[in-house]
C-alpha cells in the first residue's frame, strides 16, 4: 500500500511527514548499500541455512517496524536494512565488565532474526570472540580503525575504571588503559552504543564504594552514547538501533538517559501480565506460597517494575519465551542506572519513601524522572498494604 493511500485520512501535514521520512529512509540505504563492504555471506543463504522462511523474516520485520514506532509501508525498508546488517563493520571492546552482554546476545542455541543479525555481524574486532591475541590483536584494532573509519559502529561493554589514571583496567600488550583505548576507538566511529547498564552508567562495576571509579563511556569520555541498557539487555533493542541506523543514518530519539524511546519509553509495571492482581491488591506473601503458584504480583517480595523502564514483558527473552517477572521473580531494575544500589534490597520492597502520586501509564522516564519514580513507592506501598484489607485479605479471612 503507498504511503499517500495509507495516510488517506490523516491530515497533509502527517502524511507530508511520513512522505519526508521514506524519501529520507530510501536515499539513506541507497548511500549505505553503494558505501558498505561487501557481505561475506548473502543474507537469503544465512536465512536458508537456518532454515528460515522469507515468510517468517518478513514477519519478524513487520514487528520491528511496529517496535520502532513505523507504519507497515516501512517493513520492506526494514527488510532491506537488515539484509545489511552484516556488513556494518562493528568494532566491540570489552572493558570492565562480566562478559555476560556477549554471552547472552551471541550464543544462543536456537537463534531468532535478532540472533541471526548478531551472529553475522561483521565484527572487525572482538576481544572475546576473535582468534587473534597480544600484538596481533591490537594490529587487528588498528587496521579496523584505518580502514573503517567514520563508518564502523563502536560498540562497548563494560564501565571505564578512572581511579589510578585508569590503570584499574589496562588490556593488550601494550598495557593501553581501557578509558585510552575507549577515547580512540570512539573518536573514529560513526556511532558509539553502550551495550548492558555497565558501559551505560557504571552500573555493578561502579557499585559502592566503587574503589576503581568505574563510570559509564559517556561520563568517562564526555561524548553522546546510545544506552542499550540492561543486565543483560536484550538483543531486540540492540538489532532495532542498528536497523534504525542504518533506515535514517541517524540516532534514535532517547530519553534522558541515553536510552532509545521506542524501546525504553514505558514502564515495565504498564504492561505487566501480573498488572491486573497488583491491580486487585493480589500479591505473593512469601516465596513459594500458594500466592505465588497463582501468578499473583511479585511487588511484596521485591519487584521492581513499578520503577524501571524497558520494553521486557513485550518482546521477552530466549526468543520471546519468557522474561523474568513471568519466569516467577522480580524485576530488579537492571536498567535503572545504579540499580544495584538504588533498587536494593532485591527480594523486599524498598524502604519508605514521600508520598507521591502514582505514575501513569503514559509517563516516562523522562517526565517523572528515577528520583521521583522512586518516590511513587510510598503509593505503591499504600496500595500493597491496602491489599491486606481487600483481595488477600479476603481469601485468608480477613475483614475490609
Ligand atoms: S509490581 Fe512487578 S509483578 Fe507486579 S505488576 Fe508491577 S511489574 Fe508486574
């Protein structure tokens, strides 16, 4: 269906608009397929030998273009950009961190779309992943960075330790602190994404007391970063921003956080499946209690939806099987910065706080800010106490 057909009933200025942003889109994957290297592997064989239909990638396409916020007349450009994917060149550094970004975003044992793009990758340099070592290693980074630069994606996880001039973390043979290797590689790329909250704020490596002064790349290095947060995050939002890159040749729009909007712009606790018993004052008491069997709300031992931005309960984990409020625990507000210490104790509600009024479901991170979303726990504490006197109370006889 045309664009013009499509937006029939919407006013000129809407329709002008969306004319503007697909004539942008085409001239931009025009510029990207005369500008990239050429794949090393054609994406139709890669979906063939994974034994995925064009049916099925097409309708994972239709789903990104809604994730990203596009009408359908987009899923062919999203389908063209993703057949690109893998000839983006891709530099990835590991700093301080667990390597548990990579594990979970790259070695899945039944690979979804999002997977198959992250397998692919034309990953230039992984210190994890890559064969070479010492000098060979950093001749690999070198050569990336000459041949490549200003159009490769720098990706990094893991915070930057600037105690002791940064010598806390010094990687290769060269012994070049982590926050030099950031600053350099950096410079050169097209774009800078932040992969897990470690490189996006700190996060576990800059917990307190914090010996080594971890910060996230963007405080560290003063420069914008795009924040895939998350403890791990999830690949969908990773694969949406390069898609997103490579339809516009421009940055998502974020939050204030450095987060994309389209995948970070809600809260966990608006679309919740466990929402209508939080709703009726239903909650688990006590892990493993006949509550908790009934998939009652997990807020009273220690969830903390309410408080957290991301798009988990929609596009879920282990392609789409399950995340971890559905799996029987909390959210532990692994995309909220500091969350190790802002969000504890892990397993309880959180400690009294003012009074406010509850967030709306069409609040965001931007609007209400952390500070204030921690303060709407007093509501959310009310409301759980309330519970005593309504739902549970009820079933173990209680009086209203
Ligand atoms: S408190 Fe947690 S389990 Fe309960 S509805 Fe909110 S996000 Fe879901």
């Amino acid at each position: 269906m045309a664009l013009d057909e499509m937006f029939s009933n919407q006013s000129e200025e809407l329709r002008a608009c969306y004319n503007d942003l697909m004539k942008r889109c085409e001239v931009h994957l025009d510029k990207m397929h005369q500008k990239l290297p050429p794949p090393k592997d054609r994406w139709n064989e890669i979906l063939n030998s994974h034994g995925v239909s064009r049916r099925d990638f097409l309708k994972w396409c239709s789903i990104m273009t809604a994730a990203l916020a596009l009408p359908p007349v987009f899923t062919p450009k999203v389908a063209k950009a993703a057949g690109m994917a893998n000839r983006l060149p891709v530099v990835w550094l590991n700093l301080a961190e667990c390597t548990g970004c990579t594990e979970a975003l790259l070695r899945t044992a039944y690979p979804g779309i999002d997977d198959l793009i992250l397998d692919t990758l034309s990953l230039e340099y992984h210190e994890t992943l890559m064969a070479a070592s010492g000098y060979q290693a950093e001749e690999c980074l070198s050569e990336a960075l000459e041949k490549f630069a200003g159009q490769f994606v720098c990706v990094i996880e893991g915070a930057i330790p600037m105690g002791l001039n940064g010598k806390y973390l010094t990687i290769g043979a060269k012994g070049k602190t982590g926050y030099e290797i950031a600053k350099e590689v950096a410079s050169k790329a097209a774009m800078v994404i932040c992969i897990g909250s470690c490189s996006s704020y700190g996060n576990i490596q800059a917990a307190r007391p914090n010996p080594t002064k971890a910060r996230g790349v963007a405080e560290a290095l003063k420069i914008s970063t795009v924040n895939i947060a998350g403890c791990p995050p999830n690949a969908t939002n990773f694969v949406g921003t390069l898609l997103h890159y490579l339809l516009f040749g421009a940055l998502p729009a974020l939050d204030r956080l450095g987060r994309p909007l389209w995948a970070y712009g809600k809260r966990i606790h608006d679309f919740c499946e466990r929402r209508p018993h939080y709703d009726a004052g239903e909650f688990v008491e006590e892990w493993g209690d006949e509550y908790a069997k009934r998939g009652f709300c997990l807020y009273k031992v220690g969830c903390k939806g309410p408080y957290t931005y991301a798009n988990c309960s929609q596009v879920r984990f282990n392609q789409g099987v399950s995340w971890p409020v559905m799996a029987g625990h909390g959210c532990i507000g692994c995309t909220e910065p500091d969350f190790w210490d802002k969000m504890a104790p892990l397993e309880k509600p959180m400690a009294d706080h003012a009074p406010l009024p509850l967030a709306g479901v069409e609040a965001t991170a931007d609007e209400i800010g952390l500070g204030l979303t921690m303060v709407t726990l007093a509501g959310i504490g009310a409301h759980a106490l309330g519970s005593v006197f309504r739902g549970v109370g009820k079933e173990k006889g209680g009086e209203e």
